[in-house]
C-alpha cells in the first residue's frame, strides 16, 4: 500500500537524518545507513502478521517493539562490534540508538493507531491524532535532505545543514498541526454547544495527506455525529451526519474469537453494519472513503466478522478505496473551505 511505504520510507530519512546529526562526522555515509536501522528496527512486528491472526496481527503492531527503547542494548552491540576502528564508545552508540528509537516511537504516536509506550507494563496505547500516517508536507523535506547527504562528501558543510533541515520542517509542521488541532478543537466544542449536540466523548484527527481538514467524531450513547471541519472554515455552523452503532448486532456473533480484540483496538468508536449479507465491524479513527466529497462513504476500516479470510488487509485496503483526481481535487477543495 502506498501509504505504508510512505510511513516507511519517512522513518528511513528521518532517521538517516539523525544519524548524520549524531556519528556522522565519524562515520561519514554509514551513518545514514544506522540512523535509518535505528527508525525502520521497530516495524520489525510486521512480520507478526506470519503467524498471528488479522485481530491479533492488530493489536501486536506498534506494540512491544514500540516500547520505552528495549531494542537499544542489541543494536548498540551490533554496531559497536562492527564499526570498531572508528573509535566510537559504547555509550555513544547507546545515546545514539535510543534516540533513534525514540523519534520512531514519540512520531508514531501522533498517528491515530497509537502505540505502546509502557509494554509490557501496561497495554495503554498512547496517541495524540495529530498527525496522518501519510502526510507529503511532513515527509518530502527529510527526503530531499537525506539525497542531498547521499551525494554531498563526508566533510562537505553542507551535509551537516541538510540533516538540520531534514529534521527541522517535519518538526515545525508537526508544531503546526497542534496549532490547527487547538483551533479545530476550539470550533467544535463551540458549535457543538451552540447547535445543541450532547457527545460524552469525542476526537479529531487530521485527513489524508495535510493537517488542515479535520475528520470529527462526536460520541453519544447510540452513535456517533461525524464531520469535517477546515482550519480556513468560515462557516459558523457544522453539518454532521449521524452513523448510529448498531450494538445489538455483535450479539449474533458474541462468540467471534476477533471481537474482543477488535472492541479494544478500536478504543470503543465502531459501528456494526450489514453489508448485504456480511456482517461488518467498522473502526471509526481511521475516516472514511473519501468522506470529505461523500458524507455517507463506508469506513475506511472495516473487518469482516462472518468471512474472517478477507481480513488479511484489513489495515490497507480502505485507504484508496474510490480515490482518484477527481477525490484529490475535492479534498484540496474541502481544504480551502467553506
């Protein structure tokens, strides 16, 4: 999936990005290559997926390889034994793996999976939805800057600089999403009260590829009121649509092994639903198929609880479901707002 690689490929610069920063005077190109270890070595638990179910498979990723650095020891072993001429110490590749590590697990939890910082103390999956899995204006700077050190030699100055920028605008923007998050968050709770909608709890969290149009759910007690609010809105009302939670049909599959795994992946914001005669769990966090042009669009998530085959790509393939340049224009239209 496309989006996958884009996470992916947006650790490895990242990460290429720090190594420069913290050995590269030392290590010239090499460590560009075990900056992009240390962020790529916690996905490692896609290879769960092997032997583990899709509801197990779920709730596994972004789980004990994203805990607090239980990786650090073993990479800074391996790379100290292999680089020991360049007169690097143990506890600089300690600081540098950490850090490493580090960025990958604090980046993954502005994203609405959420991660398991505390494992194996405690299951909490910290998420703070601030931030795409897949956001261009994040990623192409740190692209373009690890390029740039690629073909720039080991003392160039301008290597240095490169890795300063890789680094500096992915952060800015991510500063830039919190602000618009607070300004969003704001306009919500305004109208909310305004338009007298009760909710007993609710999130916002960023739309494909940019932090300016945000997909918002509302909780009550028999579903869910869901919009989407631009930070260039000028609207002062906001046009939800209600998506009732049909518990009552879980209970025809109450025995389903994948349930309880699902109800708690989904940190309780699903709805049930028919699909003619399939009967179908939606995870309410990850959007909807192109919801900013159609209102009514099925949920991006969606798993199958009657033919449990189907699932394998539960997690991808909802992401580009009925995309195409006439959903990218909408979206860069809703963007302008209204």
């Amino acid at each position: 999936n496309g989006f996958y690689r884009m996470d992916s490929l947006t650790h490895i610069a990242l990460g290429a990005c720090a190594g420069e920063l913290l050995l590269g005077k030392k290590l010239g190109r090499p460590a560009l290559l075990w900056g992009a270890i240390a962020q790529s070595f916690p996905d490692v638990d896609f290879l769960a997926a092997t032997w583990m179910s899709p509801a197990d498979n779920l709730l596994a990723h972004r789980g004990f390889t994203h805990s607090l650095l239980l990786l650090t020891p073993i990479l800074a072993i391996l790379a100290a034994r292999w680089h020991r001429s360049h007169n690097i110490s143990s506890k600089e590749w300690l600081r540098f793996f950490a850090l490493g590590l580090m960025l990958h697990i604090f980046i993954d939890a502005f994203n609405v999976y959420g991660t398991a910082w505390f494992e194996p103390f405690s299951d909490y999956r910290v998420t703070f939805n601030t931030l795409y899995v897949a956001d261009i204006f994040f990623s192409v700077a740190p692209g373009i800057a690890v390029l740039a050190m690629f073909f720039l030699k080991k003392k160039d100055k301008y290597r240095r600089a490169s890795a300063v920028i890789g680094l500096t605008v992915p952060a800015l923007y991510l500063m830039l999403g919190i602000v618009n998050k607070l300004a969003v968050d704001a306009d919500i709770r305004r109208m909310a009260a305004v338009q007298e909608i009760s909710y007993k709890r609710y999130f916002i969290t960023p739309t494909p590829l940019n932090n300016f149009l945000w997909y918002v759910v509302l909780e009550n007690d028999s579903g869910y009121n869901i919009a989407y609010r631009s930070v260039f809105d000028e609207e002062t009302t906001i046009d939800f649509q209600f998506f009732p939670r049909n518990q009552h049909l879980l209970s025809a599959v109450k025995n389903q092994p994948d349930l309880p795994q699902l109800l708690r992946f989904s940190q309780g914001f699903y709805t049930a639903e028919y699909w003619h005669d399939t009967l179908v769990f939606n995870d309410l966090r990850f959007g909807q198929m192109i919801g900013w042009s159609d209102p009514h669009a099925r949920f991006v998530f969606h798993y199958y609880l009657q033919h449990s085959a189907e699932n394998k790509l539960v997690m991808q393939r909802g992401r580009f479901e009925n995309w195409s340049w006439a959903a990218l224009k909408a979206l860069a239209v809703r963007i302008k707002g209204i």
